[in-house]
C-alpha cells in the first residue's frame, strides 16, 4: 500500500452508483420539466430491484398529470442503457430499477482492483 496513491476526494460521493443513476434519470427529466432531479433511492425489498426513481409522484402533483404517464415518459427518455437491465412502472408511478449482471461485475472487478477499495476520502465542505 505504500506506493498506492491518496484515493480521490469528495464531498458528496457515498454511493457511486445511486450517483449515476441520479444523473441518468435527471437528464430524462428534463425532457419533461426543466429544473427537476431524479429523486432515486435504494429498493426497499430485492423484488423491487435494486433502486426505485419517485420523481413520477413528485412531479405529478406540480404538473396534474397521471403520475403513471410522467413514470413512462422517464421509462421511455432513459431508454436503453447498458448499466440497466429491467425499467418496471410499478403502483401509482414508481419506477423500479434492476441494475445489469455485467454492470454490477465491471464495478466490483474495479472495486477490486482499486488498492483503496472504492472508498473515497471526503472533504470537508469550503465554507
């Protein structure tokens, strides 16, 4: 370890992945209305997937539209990406999100091969 570089820093990167998919899903939002992030969070039981987006039901209630539409037109702006497998509308408009087989493995192998494990410093925030 002693001639690994310092991992990156960062303020605000706990977890990576939900990272991604935000940014993901924030550009397909703005398809729809300019202005909004995704709100994603981790599935709260495994046969949900691996995360759930609930910006439908947000934004729904500021444009009166079916939040199941709003949830379809982010399904359909995200289109295919290789780091998802399945996009399920699921309920009144939530959006399940199962993360690909060969994604996950890519992330893991580099994980793996990253001497600090993945694991970022965090810095404190410049006031």
């Amino acid at each position: 370890m002693e001639n690994a570089k310092r991992p990156p820093t960062s303020t605000t990167k706990i977890d990576p992945l939900i990272d991604e998919l935000r940014a993901l899903f924030t550009r397909a939002l703005q398809a729809i209305e300019h202005g909004h992030q995704a709100e994603i969070t981790p599935s709260t039981q495994e046969r949900f997937g691996h995360y759930q987006c609930n910006s439908a039901m947000k934004l729904a209630k500021s444009l009166g539209m079916n939040p199941r539409a709003i949830a379809q037109q982010i399904v359909t702006a995200v289109g295919s990406h290789p780091s998802i497998e399945n996009l399920e509308i699921a309920g009144p408009g939530f959006i399940n999100i199962t993360l690909s087989s060969a994604y996950l493995s890519s992330k893991l192998t580099h994980v793996l091969n990253d001497p600090f494990l993945g694991i970022l410093l965090l810095r404190s925030p410049s006031m």
